[in-house]
C-alpha cells in the first residue's frame, strides 16, 4: 500500500506535478554559463535569489517543491512547511544528500547527510525528504545502497516519507570500453532501490525522451514493474521541447507524475527579468505538463491495488 503521507504532495487526483530547485554547484555553473561569468563571479546570495523567485512564482502551480538546506534554507526553516511563498497546498520536500564532485564534473557522488534533523523539518511542516543516488555498477555501489537504506529507514522514523532518486552513469571502464547500456542500467537501478521502500521513486527519463513514443512507455512500464512503489520523472538531460511528450509516455506506462527542475525554469536563467520570464514562460509551462499529468498519469493511491 502506497504511503499515505504522500497526500500532502499530491494533487486532489492523486498524482504529482512537483518542482525541483535543490540544484547547487550545477546550478551556480548554468548561471555562469549564461552570463559569460566564472563559477567564481556567481555568488551563493544569487543561487538563493534565484532559487526564492522560482519558489515563489512557481511554487504555487505545483503540488511539491523540492529544495536543499544549504540555499533554501530559509524557506526550509520557515514554520509551516513553507506555506508563506509556495501556498497552503504545495507541500515541501527538503533535499537530504550531501554532493561531491570529482574534477571536471558537477555532481560526482551523492551521500546521506545525516546530520540533517530530519524529525525537526517533520516539525516544522515539511512534506518530505529526498535523496539522490548516483548509481554507478563499481566497487562503491553497496556503499551507495547502504545510504539509500539509511535514508528510508531516517524518514520512517521521522514521520517523513522518503524519495529516492536513482540517476545513472558509466563507469570509467564502461566509458573506455564504450560498454555501457543506460537503458538496462536504468532497470537495474530502479529495481535496487525502489526494493529498499521508498514512499516514492525518482527515475530519469527513458531515451532521454527522444526516441520513439511508444518505445519509451514500453521501458516506463518495465520501471512500473521494477518498483513496488510509485514513481515520478525527472527532466535532467532531456531538451524543454521534448519533456512533454516524455512525461505523456512515461506516464502512459505507468509513472505518477514528475518531479523536474531545469525544464521549468532554465528558460528564465539567460533573461534580464528572470522573474517575468518565469511568470509568462515557466508557468504556462508548468500548466501545459499538469494537464499532461491529469490525462494520462496513474493516481499513486492505485499502486499495488
């Protein structure tokens, strides 16, 4: 049976149309990026700024809202769960991985804060956790999975539920020996963790949502399979034009919904009025994906009946 804390993520049909915003040293390079700056010419106050307007223009159009403690932070500490910039009904979801990158890369590794007082954000109002797995078929792969089972077992006992995010890459040997297969690994990944009892699973999107329709929900439903619980997809590496088709194919095969980031606001990074950009582009957006959701997404209540 579905956990019934993931209620306060929902919307009233019972699927998920959440935002992610806990990006951070990516994050700071997009912004970099699109300016023409240094990661060095992007300070930590416009990481938060930025992350503030994104939570408050479209915050209120979705049913979750997904940010990390070290940039916002203060909404994360806010009593009521948030309540004051994303709304009554949109429930907060605090990110709970501690990330290190490797030289030339981003993201390298993702590991269970458990410093985090996850009892005291249930406290607070907060909806849910969230922890991202790296997942990579190495010597460190138990490793990763013991977090993951730290994680869930954390957020059980925290009154919290629990999102597991599994997102997959090569090995530097897979890479040398051009061997690697994300499609299965995907498979793989999704069966591991979601066997460890997340109240929720976070997968990437098949073909990076570029293949044919019907070839994508047909590797959606063996994720549907996969796992005992529902899940939700991401839009990491899948272009703004094609993430709509993806989540209606996702979703036909059997996903609650999504829970994206960079397709709903990375539009906004590159304009002189990021606020306007998010109001008249991010939220039509949003809007045209809700209603994606609504026609072809399974209620999480469904799972397992």
């Amino acid at each position: 049976m579905p956990d019934p804390g993931l209620g306060r993520l929902a919307r009233d049909d019972g699927t998920f149309v959440m935002v992610a915003m806990d990006q951070r040293e990516s994050l700071r390079s997009m912004l970099a990026q699109t300016s023409e700056r240094t990661l060095d010419d992007v300070a930590d106050e416009e990481l938060s700024s930025f992350k503030q307007e994104v939570a408050a223009t479209l915050g209120p159009h979705g049913s979750g809202f997904l940010l990390d403690p070290a940039f916002g932070g203060s909404i994360l500490a806010a009593e009521g769960g948030g309540s004051a910039v994303l709304g009554e009904r949109t429930g907060l979801i605090v990110a709970a991985d501690l990330l290190t990158a490797r030289p030339g890369e981003v993201v390298g590794e993702a590991r269970f804060d458990e410093t985090l007082d996850l009892s005291g954000y249930a406290a607070r109002g907060v909806a849910a956790a969230k922890l991202l797995v790296v997942w990579r078929e190495d010597d460190q792969a138990d490793e990763r999975i013991a977090h993951a089972e730290r994680f869930v077992a954390a957020c059980r006992a925290a009154g919290l539920p629990s999102i597991v995010e599994g997102v997959v890459r090569p090995t530097g040997r897979q890479r040398e020996e051009d061997t690697f297969d994300r499609e299965a690994t995907l498979l793989r990944c999704a069966r591991a963790l979601g066997g460890l009892g997340p109240s929720l699973y976070k997968a990437e999107v098949p073909y990076f949502g570029r293949d044919d329709a019907g070839r994508i929900t047909k590797a959606a439903r063996e994720v549907t399979d996969a796992v005992p619980c529902p899940w939700v997809v991401l839009s990491s590496n899948v272009t703004r034009a094609d993430f709509p088709a993806a989540v209606a194919a996702c979703c036909r095969g059997g996903a609650s919904g999504l829970l994206a980031g960079r397709a709903l606001w990375t539009n906004a990074l590159p304009a002189a009025d990021r606020a306007r950009a998010l109001r008249e582009e991010s939220v039509p957006y949003l809007r045209e994906l809700a209603a994606i959701v609504s026609a072809d997404a399974r209620p999480f209540p469904a799972v397992g009946a």
